[in-house]
C-alpha cells in the first residue's frame, strides 16, 4: 500500500516539476516571438533593401518552436491533472484502507483489555481495584478519538487536503 501511495507522490512531483520548466519555456519561446515581431515593425524599409523575408522567416520559425512549447505546456498541464486524478482516487482509497486497518486495531486492543479485565475481576477481591482500572482504560480506548489525535499530532503542512 504504501509503495503505491508513494509512487502517486514522486509522481506528481515528477509531472509538476516537468510543467513548471515547459511553462517557463512557453513564456521564454513566447516573449522571444514578441521581441521578433516588434522589430520587425521598427524596420526602416526607405534605404532600399527588404530585410523582411529573412525576418519573416525568423518569425516563423520561432512561431513554430512558440506553438511547440504551448503544446508540450498544454501536455503536461493534462499530465498533473491525470496524476490528481489518480491521487483522489487511488491515494485516498489507500488511506481509507490503513485507517480501516488501525482502528480494526484499536478495536481488537480494546477487546483484549475488556477480556483481560473480566480475568482479573474473576482472580478474587485482591485484584478488584487493578480490574476497574483496567476497566476503566479500556473505556477510554475511542477508534475516533484515537486516530483524530494521531492525525492532528502528524499533520502535514501540504495545504492540498
């Protein structure tokens, strides 16, 4: 269980990290696109000679590596998001079954301080008061309680859930 939980998490580590660098790329290709075409715009053409067609042709290819970035941008956006997807599912589910497996725990720890009390209490008067104890701490076991104070002792600062 925990292998696969820690798959998911390396990741979307892994797909973040590769969106963020074709993000910067998109706006790198993009801003360079923008500087190609203004000074296009700021070419004096009265002298004679017509640098446009090689201007032209820097300008389109450099629109060709600007809509290839905004591809490989748009693909690992999809990919973060399949990621999440299968966080919300597979992940939580995972969790669902360990905390279902501790308070199946809880319970059974429960059970044998609830047996272990009727012992004592069966063993004679001298035991009496080390029985209500027991009793006692056995009546203080909660599933709920219990993993509500370990979750809240061991929270992470991650603000995604």
């Amino acid at each position: 269980m925990m292998a696969e939980a820690n798959r998911i998490w390396t990741s979307l580590h892994m797909e973040r990290t590769n969106m963020l660098f074709a993000k910067e790329n998109y706006f790198n290709e993009m801003c360079t696109l923008g500087t190609f075409k203004r000074q296009m715009e700021e070419k004096d053409f009265s002298k004679g000679f017509d640098p446009r067609e090689s201007t032209n042709s820097k300008i389109a290819q450099q629109q060709l590596k600007t809509d290839k970035a905004e591809t490989e941008y748009k693909t690992s956006i999809n990919n973060v998001n399949l990621v999440i997807d299968q966080l919300n599912t597979v992940y939580k589910t995972q969790l669902n079954r360990i905390q279902a497996s501790d308070e199946g725990q809880i319970n059974f720890v429960k059970f044998i301080f609830e047996k272990l009390s009727k012992v004592v209490d069966t063993t004679g008067k001298s035991f009496r008061d080390r029985s209500d104890e027991i009793a006692d701490c056995a009546q203080m076991i909660s599933n709920e309680t219990d993993i509500r104070i370990f979750i809240e002792h061991h929270r992470s600062n991650n603000l995604m859930f």
